[in-house]
C-alpha cells in the first residue's frame, strides 16, 4: 500500500489525468443517460483513452512491456463489455 502511495505522489499529474479521464467517463455517462447510444460512445472513449494513458505513463516511467499493454486493454475491453452489457438490458 506504501508502494501505491509513493507511486502516485511521484506521479501526481499522470494520476490527475487519469481523474479527469475517469470522471469525464462518469459524468458523460450521466449527462446521456437518456440516450443509450451516447453512453456506449462514451465508454469507448473512456476506455480507449484509459488505454491510452497507461502506455504512456508506463512509457514515461520506462517501463513499458507488451504484458503491460495487454494487461491495460484487457481490463478497458472488461470494463467496456460489462457496462454495454448494462446499457443494453434497460
């Protein structure tokens, strides 16, 4: 847990966008709660740039390997089917 601490202290601005990547997801998903569509357009996005954020701040940490990448993607494209799953039952 020290470790996560540290972690995020020494990378605060990588970690704020990573908020704001988060929270823009978040809040589009309340601001189209109406329209269906929007809201899967929404989480693509949000899980392609949640994507996008870990190579690059892996890459910036200098350690960014193809398990890393997988990883990311298999965790944006859990995410993305689970709430499109969501989405499409109501």
């Amino acid at each position: 847990m020290k470790q996560i601490f540290e972690d995020i202290k020494g990378h605060f601005s990588h970690y704020l966008a990573l908020f704001f990547i988060l929270a823009f997801g978040v809040g589009a998903l309340v601001f189209f709660q109406r329209t269906p569509q929007m809201q899967i357009v929404s989480i693509f996005l949000t899980t392609s740039f949640y994507v996008l954020w870990g190579v690059v701040h892996h890459y910036l940490k200098g350690d960014l390997h193809i398990r890393v990448i997988i990883e990311y993607i298999a965790i944006a494209l859990l995410g993305f089917l689970i709430l499109w799953s969501i989405i499409i039952r109501t």
